[in-house]
C-alpha cells in the first residue's frame, strides 16, 4: 500500500505558486519547490509527477481564485462597464500585498522555455480572450457597441493594457499609479449613448 501525502496539498500549491510567481518557471529549481513547499523531492514527484506537472496543478489552482471576479465582471451592464470593473480589477489584484505584484501567468510567459508550459500558459490565455470576445459580441448584438466596432479587436485591446499593467506592477508601480493608465485606456473606449438604468454596485473582484 502506497504511503498517504503528509502535507496540505492547498497550501503546498500555493507555496510553489509564491515561488514560480517569483522566479517564472525557467528559474525556478526542484529545490527552490521543495524548499518552499516544506517537502522533499520524492513527495513532490509522487504528487505531482514532476516540476512541468506541478505548474500545471499551480495554473489550476490560480485559475480557480480568479474564476468567480471574471463572473462578475462579464456580469457588468455595459461593455465600457466590463473593460473598466476588468482593469480596476486588474490594477487591485497586481498590487495585492497577499502575492508578489504583477501576474503569475504573465512572468512565467515572459522566457517559456518548455514548450509544453507554453501550450499551457496560451491555453488559460485563450480561454480570458474568448470569455471577453463572446461578451463584446453580445454587446454588439444589443446596441450597446457600435456595429463597426471588433470584438475581437476590442478584447485584444484590453488584454494587451492589462498585461502592461502587470508589467508595471511588477516594475513597483503603484495602484494609483496603475489606475491612471487604466483611465486613459478606457478614453478610447466606444460605446453608444443609452438611456441609464439603475444598476446594483458590486464590490471589487479579483482576476
């Protein structure tokens, strides 16, 4: 009979998140994981197969907190409402003290080395750019954007000024400072005039 994991699998994913948040996935070491996780290699290779497998749980893990804020978001009435609560989101969580700043995914991406965490990494990445261009279509098709106006071009937009956010998170910007870019970006925002509707505020999401 194979021994029972003697760690919290939660808190050990999180330990490893902290790390390749870090360092990104190239510069991070097996002893670096273990190190942090409070495990050795044979418990990180019995649980997790391998470094290339621990990452993989590591994005799961990410993607899952970040889940219920994109609900949220997309839940927004307008689709200037969308862009604006995405990269307000955005601004807060990459300047969030609970984590190192910027973005996990997007410091893992910056020298993907192993081309297997890069299919992974575009995975996640194309599965934010759908759930934005399916929400600009919908606003298309209520009036709410112009007809001329691309989905797809406007979803590109955004993801491209909330990566540089990161990056400037990550450089020690700060929130304000980061939220002044995002009130900039969202200036060339279109949208068509609509009559306003009362619309319940909702608290802050993280992405």
């Amino acid at each position: 009979m194979g021994r029972h994991r003697e760690f919290d699998v939660e808190e050990a994913l999180a330990a490893a998140q902290k790390v390749f948040w870090l360092k990104g996935y190239d510069g991070t070491s097996i002893s670096d994981l273990t190190e942090a996780m409070g495990i050795n290699s044979p418990s990180l290779y019995a649980a997790f197969g391998s470094k290339q497998g621990l990452y993989k749980a590591v994005l799961n893990h990410y993607d899952a907190s970040r889940e219920k804020g994109l609900t949220k978001i997309l839940a927004e009435p307008t689709a200037k409402d969308v862009a604006s609560r995405y990269l307000s989101a955005l601004a807060d969580y990459a300047t969030d003290k609970k984590h190192p700043p910027g973005c996990l995914m997007i410091k893992a991406g910056l020298t993907p080395g192993d081309s297997e965490i890069a299919k992974q990494l575009a995975r996640h990445k194309a599965a934010m750019e759908l759930a934005l261009r399916e929400r600009f279509e919908c606003a298309k098709r209520q009036g709410d954007l112009p007809k001329e106006a691309s989905a797809t071009a406007l979803m590109r937009y955004l993801m491209a000024i909330g990566s540089g956010l990161c990056v400037q998170a990550a450089a020690g910007a700060s929130r304000e400072e980061l939220r002044a870019i995002a009130d900039l970006a969202l200036a060339g925002f279109p949208h068509t005039e609509k009559k306003k509707t009362a619309v319940r505020k909702l608290a802050p999401a993280a992405v």
